[in-house]
C-alpha cells in the first residue's frame, strides 16, 4: 500500500462498479426488449447468425489473410479460402432461415388480426 495512491484506488473501484454495472445494465435492457418486442428471439436468431460466423470464420481467415497471405504456401491459402467461403454459406443460410421464420410469423399473425 506504500506506492498505492487514494486516487489509484478510486480508480480500480470505479472500473470494479462498472464491470459489475455494464452486464447487469445488458441483461436488463435484453430482458426488457423480450417483454416489448414480439418476436425478439428471431431477431436475436437473425444477429446471431450474422456475428456468430463474422467473429468465428469470417474474420479470422481474414485477419490471417491480410497478416500472412504473402507469407503462407498455396495450400494454407486455398484452407482460408474454403474457411472464408463456409463462413459466408453458414451466415447466408442462417440469415435466410431467421428471416423466413419472422416471415411466417409476422404474416401468421397478421392473419390471426383480420
């Protein structure tokens, strides 16, 4: 505690309070829109489909392009390629399903109104 300043603890406890805060603040407001929006979960399918395969495939075959490309054999190339590819595939498709199934409820449920 020698080296250790009042303002560098006011510090660590404040970034503490809004590491606790900002999840909790998260779960709320998701919570409240699944109360407030009627079909959240095929919204969330849809944004999910989309970043799921943007972080896990898309970027980083990406990243490892930009990064290494001029450094890497054919072989290595071809693989992110393909890596590349079924990223987009899997997004496109998940995408597509999300979008068809709020589709049908939307026009389900403007069938039950009339």
């Amino acid at each position: 505690l020698t080296n250790f300043s009042w303002t560098e603890m006011a510090r660590s406890q404040s970034v503490m309070l809004l590491t606790a805060l900002v999840p909790s603040g998260l779960a709320i407001a998701c919570c409240a829109a699944a109360l407030v929006l009627p079909y959240v979960a095929e919204l969330m399918a849809f944004v999910g489909a989309l970043l799921t395969m943007s972080i896990s495939l898309i970027i980083p075959a990406l990243m490892h392009l930009a990064l290494m490309g001029h450094e890497l054999p054919w072989w290595l190339l071809v693989f992110d390629g393909c890596v590349l590819l079924l990223g987009v595939a899997c997004a496109a498709v998940g995408a597509t399903s999300a979008l068809q199934c709020l589709q049908v409820k939307l026009s389900s449920a403007g069938d039950s109104v009339s």
